[in-house]
C-alpha cells in the first residue's frame, strides 16, 4: 500500500515539475502583453489628457457617445483583449464612440483641480464632439469615479447631454457598506496632499488590493498555477496584471476636494456640493438616465451607486443591477454578453434623429486644446 501511495506522489511530483517548466516557458516567451484592442484613432489632446475615436462599422445611433472613465485605473480595461472588449461591442452595434484617457500626472500636475477636471477638460472634449458630429447634444457614459464627474457634469450642462449612463458610479458615499466608505471617515487627505503632493498610485492600489486581501493577493496566484501551462490563460492573467498595477498618481487637489466634500461629507447626495461657485442640483439631470451597478461589487457598493434613480429630476430613469463585482462589470462573461446591447439598444430608442447645426454654430470655448 505504501509502495502505491510513494509512485503516486512520484507521478504527482512529476506532473507538477512538467507544469511549472512549461509555465516559465510561456512566461519567457511572451514578450509583450498588449491591450486596447480594438482600432481607434486619437483626434483631439489638451496637455495630458487625449481623446480617442472609436469609428463604428455600420452607424446606427445618430448621437455619439463619450466614455468617460475613473482618474485612478486606465480606460483600457474596457477594451483589455479581443473577447472582452466592450468598446469593441458597442461599437458592432452601431455607436460612434469617443473614450477620454486621462493621461499620467506628474508634480507640476499637483494643482489641478475637480473643476480643471471637470469644468475645464471634459467640457472641451465635450464641446469638440458636439463641434465634430454636428449635434448639439451628445450621450454620455461614466465609469466608476468618471460616473460620479459625469453626473456633476450633467447637472451642470444638461443643455449638452442628450442622455445619461452611469456605470458602478459612487454617488451617495455614506449609504455604502463597502470597506472604502468605512475608511474614507479616517483619511486626513489634507495631511496626505500637503506632504505628498499627488497620491501615489502605489498607495492607492495597496488599499484596493488589501479590500479582499486573500482573493487578490493570494488566492489568484494560486488559481494561476492551475493553468500556467497554458500560454493564451497564462497571457490573459498577466494582460490584467497589467491593469491593475497600471495606476496613475492621483492629483492632489482633486484628490483632497474628492475626499473631503464626497466621500466623507457626502455634499453631492446632500445637494450642497459645489463646482466653481456653482451648486450642482442633481434634479436637473431631466434627460434619461441608466443607471447600471454590481450587486456584488466590493468597492463601490449598490447603496452608493442606486440612489441615482431617485436624485435625479428625469422621468426615464432605468435601473439595471447586475450580479457581478466591481470588475466582473467589465469582464464577466454575463456582462459582456448583455450588457453591450442593451446599452446600445437603449441609446438608440433615446436618441433619435435630434436636430443638428453646422460646426461653426456651435458654441464653444476660446481657450482648449487641439484637434489632431
């Protein structure tokens, strides 16, 4: 019996080796891991930060889309491989899509602001869209942080939005049971600007790993090893490695307003919270709003994303639930299944042949960036 069990571990033993030694062959033989799939074109760039085009290949919805996404991750998640791409997706259903990338801080970047952010880039990338199509207004979609600028947007210029998508968008930030609401009470983020300067993207990403610290910092290197001889599994991973440790430097005034007045003073739920001297009054927010969330999503928890639907003043408020994680919204297999064309779908019904004025007519800003 003994004998039995010594050659079964021997064989064992021997199946693992041959597995790790065609392991480190894969990893020696990927060279590069590459991401953001799916052919775009950049067309407009102001300092850091550039706009891409996204041509559809059969144009369906006659209003364009702008994507805009969090400070703290890279946009290309949504586009991270060939069978998990939502860009992609969206585009094979007809959308003309445009996706802001924020580019990477540096020092000198330390005083930009929200309103920089928010009142300065994204309403000239906005305005150069609405210039380019021709159409006076235009669909917004916002990601994570990027949904909660883009409700702030909206309320603001809701005479440039046609209709609204929010997608895992923080926006009551006390009602949140998820690890980041109970912390944000005990972040000096005055301390942490005024030393730092920009937050580290390091930093940030320690905290975001140590949420669920055994799933995402060990769990997952074990699951690796099950398929390492496998080089397309093994690329995937490390194409999401990628990702995540892919975080850019937070600028630190934008950081400190973000902290203080949302997260631990909840002003933009509470209707105080201002931009440029300006209030913003989320019942202003008439056109249609989606409003899609992970019902198991660790950071940004369905009590901090759903309340949307009732702050708003729109009549044609969706909400959409899924029952994935904070990423699984952009990569599970169920999202990318459904998600793409009931977006798509309800973007089209909402957006019909709106009335359009020539370019020139337009109204736009002096000072921006340039078209390229």
């Amino acid at each position: 019996m003994s004998e039995n069990i010594m050659e079964t571990m021997i064989k064992e033993t021997a199946k693992v080796q041959q597995k790790l030694l065609k392991g480190f062959e894969n990893l020696m033989n990927i060279k590069d891991v590459e991401s953001g799939v799916t052919p775009k074109e950049l067309v407009y760039q102001e300092d850091k930060v550039q706009l891409f085009h996204y041509k559809p290949s059969k144009a369906v919805c006659p209003v364009p889309l702008l994507v805009v996404y969090a400070l703290v991750n890279r946009q290309y998640m949504m586009d991270i491989q060939d069978d998990l791409s939502l860009f992609r997706k969206l585009v094979d259903h007809g959308l003309d899509l445009y996706v802001i990338d924020w580019g990477y801080p540096t020092k000198i970047d330390k005083y930009l602001t929200m309103e920089d952010y928010i009142l300065g880039y994204m309403d000239n990338i906005t305005d150069f869209v609405r210039e380019k199509s021709g159409n006076e207004k235009i669909n917004i979609l916002g990601i994570c942080q990027g949904g909660t600028f883009s409700v702030i947007y909206t309320a603001l210029f809701p005479e440039k939005v046609k209709n609204l998508v929010t997608m895992v968008a923080p926006i009551d930030f006390c009602s949140g049971d998820a690890l980041l609401n109970v912390w944000a009470p005990f972040i000096d983020a005055d301390l942490m600007v005024d030393v730092l300067g920009n937050i580290p993207g390091e930093f940030l990403n320690l905290g975001f790993l140590w949420l669920k610290p055994f799933q995402l910092i060990i769990d997952k290197y074990v699951g690796l090893l099950d398929r390492i001889d496998d080089p397309v599994s093994t690329q995937n991973f490390l194409r999401m490695e990628k990702w995540i440790f892919d975080s850019p430097d937070q600028p630190g005034e934008t950081f400190r307003k973000y902290v203080k007045e949302l997260f631990q003073e909840n002003r933009l739920c509470r209707g105080d919270f201002e931009l440029g001297g300006r209030r913003v009054d989320l019942k202003k927010i008439t056109m249609p709003v989606l409003n899609m969330f992970g019902e198991q999503d660790h950071l940004v928890s369905p009590k901090c994303s759903r309340p949307l639907t009732e702050l708003v003043g729109s009549k044609d408020v969706t909400t959409l639930p899924y029952p994935v994680g904070h990423i699984g919204m952009y990569v599970s297999s169920r999202a990318q299944k459904e998600m793409p064309p009931t977006v798509a779908k309800w973007l089209i019904d909402r957006s019909g042949r709106i009335a359009k004025k020539r370019a020139k007519k337009i109204s736009t800003k002096k000072k921006r960036g340039k078209a390229t």
